[in-house]
C-alpha cells in the first residue's frame, strides 16, 4: 500500500480500474454483523492535502439476468413484447421482415411514452432518457441544481430534538457555499476585486462545483410513541427558532412525513422524494444528495457536487482496490440523475427480497452493481483507502487530520466503563451494564439479532467495535477533541458531539 502512493488529479481522472460483478450479492462487510478477516495495511500513506483528488472507478458489467442498465436493457424486451402484440392483433405482419417489425414498434412505443407522460407517468421515458444510447449526451450536458434527501426517524422529546439539531447543523455547512454566493460584493473598488476573484475560482476548480440552486427536502418517519401532530408542532417550533431564515424556508423547500419502514429504513424514505423530484431531477440533470442524520459534519463538501465527480460520489473507500468488498459508505453520498433512476429502478427490484438492516447493507451499500449501465458507471470517493475501515479508529486518526469532514455519531466516543479497562483473562464475558435492547436499538444492522446472538456479538467483536451497548456516559474521544480544536470554528461541532 506503502508503494502505490496517492494519485494525481489528472491521474485520478485516467484511473479505469474495472471491476466486473456478475449480479452477485457480496456475502460479507466490514462494520456490519460481523468482522471481516484478513491481513489489512497497518499503516497508509498520509493524504498529501484536506481536498485530495478523487480517486474514481469506472464499474463495468457483463450483460446478465442482474444486469441493471436505466433503459438500453429495456428496450429489447419492450420491443419484442410489443412485436409479438402486433403480431398477435395484426396476423398478416407476419409477411414482414423481422426489421421492419420492430421499426413499427419503436414507433408504437414513442406514441406510448408520449401518452404516458403526458399523464405524468415517467418511469418510462426516464428509462430511455438514461439509456446508453443517450447517456453520452447526458454526460456532456451539465447539471443545473443540486438536490438534498435527507432522511431522520423522529421521536417526539429531547431525542428528536437533538436530531433536528444535528440535520440544521449539517445542511448549514452544505449551504455555505450557496450563502456566499448570495452576499452583495462591495461598490467601491469592487470591479478589481472581483477580476482577481474570477481568476482563482478558474484556476482552483479541481473537484469543486461551480455554485448551482440548492434546495433539501426533510423526510421524517415517527416513532411508534410519538403522534404525526406531537412531531409537526416540534419541527415546526424548530424552524421558526432557525437563526437562518433562508436556510429555514428557502432551501429547506419540503418536508415529507413516510411511513416507517424498519427493514428498508433510509432507503424507503429517499425512494419517496425521488418518486415525486424525478420530473425536476431529470429535467434539471440535478445531482442529489442522499444523506441521513447518523453523522456530524465538521466543512461544507464541495467535493461531492461536480459533475465529474462520476454517477456515485461519496468519501473515502473502505479497502484495498483488490478486495471485493470495496465501497463508499451510504451515509452521505450523491448520485447523477441517472443513477437516481437506477438506483429506483434497483430499489422496486430488490425491495421484496431483503428481509433485515444486514442485508440492505449488502446489496444497496457493498453492491455497486445498480451503478453501471451497458458502458460501465464510475463511483469516486473523496479519500482513498486509509489503511482500515474508515469507522475504525486508525483510519480516522489518518483521515481527519487531513481534513475528513464526517464524523459518525456512533464512533467519536468511548464508554465510561471500567469494565473496557479490565484485563480480558479475569473480567466478565460482558460488562454489568450491557443491554442488549439497548445494543440493538442504537446499532441498527443488528436489530435483527436475538438477545442471545446479541451478547454472542458484543463478546466476539462489539467490544472492540466502539459501539453503544449500555446507558452509562458517553465521552468524546481525546485525540477527536484535540484535532478539532485544531481545525479551528468547531465549537458547534464538539458541541453537538457533547450533547448527543
């Protein structure tokens, strides 16, 4: 790892590592209800800057029953069912060539989708939009806004409170840019200002996105004890205390109330905004942003919006370039207008058959095989692999120095428990304080386990994985504290931290 270095930006951009999946699901994960085995790098080179280039992948695939192209695959089956239709209703077809067949039903099927989206059904001329035979064309076309879909399960009280606080802290720092584009530029000695400002941003564009519209729409499932009526009267007190009024009521353009889904959970919230955006997200090319609120963000990511940031952009890689598992994290990433359809046309394919929080994470996180279409889709990562899992902790001691901006609220901390400081020979299998409701209530990949499988989890793994198993205080971690102290303007941030 030592030898392979970090790449350049003009490198990053000529990386074409292909990576062929033949619809396989992987079977394993790091962070997920087990740990994964194998020898990892002890050490990584150091990122050489805060805004490293991003390390980007083209996905290819091979044509397979799994394959999951937004529309190219669509067509072929669409125009022999129609075909058969014809020749069905109209025997004396049959006398025609086979190519004049399938010509006669194009033109049936464009007459379909004018029809169709006319009564505002787009699922098939999105299909077609995001096809290959027209995908290069999107690609060259750049998008014009940007789109936030931001998921939270609400409780009515100081838990939901506490996650209001943490959405209006993140979405803060992703509007800042949008912010400083809207303060008026000074009259006087302005002209000169702003030539030398318009010659740095044109040479300091490397993986920064020119400053487009930007809007977020919350959605929120409620707890089980909590009323709709409890909930609204709380998000709305809390966006009239907002101290930005803009990012209250203009950037904050929709809140959507969905069902709580707790096999699907995030993903059965961004599908619903992305059902009623998609009009907008393909007519504008939006990129979105799929974000939830299990994170604490230290800067705005400027990083994730470009166009060339590729169909998937998100932060760092979780391993080596030759390990299967490979991937970003589903936390916070962003996707093309044609990934969104493919990722909602993945969704609809793949939603019966999950049955827990485990298996999302594998096929809708470690999968990537819904990203690629008939000429490969590339996913890109701020971050390249930092020796370890980014949750884990000598990877973010690698990370955030170099100005990694996610904190996961699940990893900043340790326990105070005496019991983590005791000699593994002579104290008890698990701590006194250990809860399995608890453990599987705050890791959600592990609700699906018994309370006997819990414990068996903790005792092999969960001890060392810094997660919430019990009741007892949570403290920051010191070297956490230390470095963003550094960063400098991080009081809001340790504060949040403090009071989660």
């Amino acid at each position: 790892e030592q030898s392979k270095g970090v790449p350049t930006a003009l490198g990053a951009r000529q990386m074409s590592n292909q990576r062929h999946y033949n619809g396989s699901s992987v079977e394993d994960g790091r962070g997920l209800h087990h740990r994964r085995t194998g020898s990892k790098s002890s050490s990584s080179k150091l990122l050489s800057s805060p805004r490293p280039p991003l390390v980007q992948h083209r996905v290819s695939y091979s044509k397979t029953k799994d394959h999951h192209d937004g529309g190219s695959a669509l067509l072929s089956p669409w125009l022999s069912r129609q075909s058969n239709k014809l020749l069905h209703t109209f025997p004396r077809l049959k006398k025609l060539k086979r190519v004049h067949l399938f010509i006669i039903s194009a033109l049936t099927i464009i007459l379909t989708i004018r029809f169709a989206t006319s009564n505002g059904s787009t699922h098939i001329s999105t299909s077609i939009h995001c096809s290959s035979f027209l995908r290069s064309f999107n690609q060259k076309k750049q998008s014009r806004s940007n789109i936030i879909l931001m998921a939270s399960h609400l409780r009515h009280g100081p838990d939901g409170e506490m996650r209001l606080r943490i959405i209006e802290h993140n979405l803060q720092l992703l509007a800042e840019q949008e912010e400083e584009e809207e303060q008026p530029q000074p009259k006087e000695g302005a002209e000169e200002q702003n030539n030398n400002d318009k010659e740095l941003s044109s040479s300091n564009t490397n993986n920064i996105s020119k400053v487009k519209p930007l809007k977020a729409v919350l959605l929120f499932s409620i707890d089980t004890q909590s009323t709709q009526s409890d909930v609204q009267t709380m998000i709305t007190k809390w966006r009239q205390q907002m101290p930005n009024a803009h990012l209250a009521y203009n950037i904050i353009s929709q809140i959507i109330f969905v069902p709580n889904d707790p096999t699907m959970v995030d993903a059965s919230k961004w599908i619903v905004a992305i059902e009623k955006l998609l009009p907008e997200i393909q007519s504008t090319n939006a990129r979105v942003m799929l974000i939830n609120d299990s994170f604490v963000l230290t800067r705005n990511v400027p990083e994730l919006w470009p166009d060339d940031c590729g169909d998937v952009c998100g932060l760092v890689w979780t391993a080596p370039e030759d390990d299967e598992s490979r991937h970003i994290q589903s936390y916070i990433r962003t996707l093309s207008s044609c990934a969104v359809e493919r990722y909602r046309n993945f969704y609809y394919e793949k939603k019966s058959d999950i049955r827990n929080v485990h298996e999302l994470i594998v096929e809708f996180e470690l999968n990537l095989s819904w990203v690629g279409g008939e000429r490969g889709g590339s996913v890109s990562a701020i971050y390249d692999y930092a020796g370890a899992h980014p949750d884990d902790e000598p990877a973010q001691k690698v990370l955030v120095p170099q100005g990694y901006p996610a904190i996961k609220l699940k990893k900043f901390f340790v326990t105070d428990d005496p019991w983590l400081s005791e000699p593994e020979t002579t104290r008890s299998k698990l701590p006194p304080s250990f809860s399995a409701t608890i453990y599987k209530g705050m890791n959600h990949d592990l609700n699906y386990l018994s309370d006997e499988d819990a414990e068996r989890h903790f005792a092999e793994d969960g001890k060392n994985e810094d997660r919430i198993y019990s009741s007892l205080p949570l403290i920051i971690k010191s070297w956490l504290r230390e470095e963003l102290i550094k960063m400098g303007g991080e009081e809001s941030t340790i504060a949040i931290l403090e009071a989660y």
